[in-house]
C-alpha cells in the first residue's frame, strides 16, 4: 500500500498541481487509513471496513468536518486506484457523505442577559434607544434587519405588539412583554426626538444623525454592549 500512496501524492503534485497543504492534508488522511488495516490487502478492503475506519475517527473526537475531509481524501486516492486499474472495486463508491452535525446553538444565563441590559447608559438618547432595541430583540426574537427596520406606526405600545415585516415580505404581529414595551415608551418620549433633529422620518429606530439605523449599525453597537458586559 505504500507504493500506491507514493504514486498517488506524485499524482497529486504533478498531474492534479495541488497545493502542497493540500498534498500534506491528502498524505496525512490516508497514511492514517493506511495504517488502521496493517495486515489489508487494499483490494480486500471492503466499504464496511471503511465505514468502520470513520466511525472510528468520530469515536476518537475528530470533528465532523475533519472526518468528511478524510473521507474525501480516501474516496480520491480509491477512484486514482480504480482508474488506473490497480483495484478491480471501488469500496467507497457507495459510500456517501453524511450531514454534518450540528451543535446546539449557545444560550445565555439570566445573569447575562441582566448584564447586557445594564449595559447601555440610559442617562444618554443613545443609551435609551440601545436599550430599547436589545428589549425589543430579546422579547420578540427579530431579525436584526427586522428590528431595524420597523416603523414607529407598526408599534402598538396599549397592547404590547409590532407588525413586522419578515421573509418573502410577509407580515407578521409579534407580541412583546412590559420590560420591552417600557423601554420602547421611554425610548420614544424622551430620546427619539433628540436624535431625530427637528427632521422626519417614519423609521422607529434612529441613529445620531437622526437616520435610520442600518444592520451593521446595530451589530457593532452590540458587540461593544457584549464586551462592556
């Protein structure tokens, strides 16, 4: 089996010109399958023996993503093997990539929120519209390019509800509780004037220069709250 991955990283380099990470990568994947069948002939290796090769990666804590790149070196040096005619079968044909899996997505402690809520300077309209728009966030599970977008005229603050305008322009009415519908009503009477600057705008939230503000506006005023938090 030696000879043949020799020939193959010769393949990779003259023939296919890879990358040498690429060649280094492709060297290291199969040198380790090579190296789980010691006492394998490579025409006796069977598409269950590969499968068992996998699941044993998987069982050693590489990642999924790791373990389909190795899978994906294995089945190029196999079909390089079976055109070459050097195997009468390709074992690995038949054998296809599974779906990737997938973590669960990181949720935050109470203690966490409380932090991020105390972070903007409510003293300030920019602090009070901050507030407001991770209130309203959090509640209601917007979009950012949702939340950004609603108007002051889709906001019900009697009833604690905004129409929103979502994929496939869709509308929506979401319900939200009183901490958010506080902070919106405070937001509303006392900050948004002053970052509107005598202009006009139908926009509900604002930026300094009395604009609406954009998505990436939001996301970097957040990831400063997150740091401060």
């Amino acid at each position: 089996m030696k000879q043949y991955i020799a020939e193959y990283i010769d393949f990779l380099k003259v023939e296919k010109r890879q990358s040498s990470n690429t060649v280094v990568a492709y060297r290291r994947d199969i040198n380790r399958f090579a190296a789980y069948f010691p006492n394998k002939e490579l025409g006796c290796i069977t598409a269950s023996d590969v499968r068992l090769f996998l699941v044993d990666l998987r069982n050693n804590g590489l990642t999924s993503s790791t373990v389909a790149r190795c899978l994906s070196s294995i089945k190029s040096f196999y079909n390089y093997l079976f055109t070459e005619k050097l195997i009468l079968e390709n074992p690995t044909e038949i054998i296809e990539f599974a779906q990737p899996w997938r973590k669960l997505p990181y949720s935050m402690s109470m203690e966490e929120v409380d932090a991020l809520m105390a972070a903007p300077d409510i003293k300030t309209p920019v602090g009070l519209r901050d507030l407001a728009m991770l209130e309203l966030l959090y509640a209601t599970g917007l979009r950012v390019s949702e939340l950004v977008s609603v108007k002051l005229s889709a906001v019900n603050l009697r009833v604690g509800s905004l129409r929103s305008l979502g994929k496939g322009a869709k509308e929506r009415v979401v319900p939200f509780g009183d901490a958010a519908r506080m902070a919106v009503e405070v937001y509303i009477l006392n900050s948004r004037s002053a970052l509107l600057k005598e202009k006009s705008s139908a926009d509900l939230f604002l930026t300094r220069r009395g604009a609406a503000m954009t998505r990436q506006g939001f996301w970097k005023t957040l990831k400063l709250y997150i740091a401060k938090a």
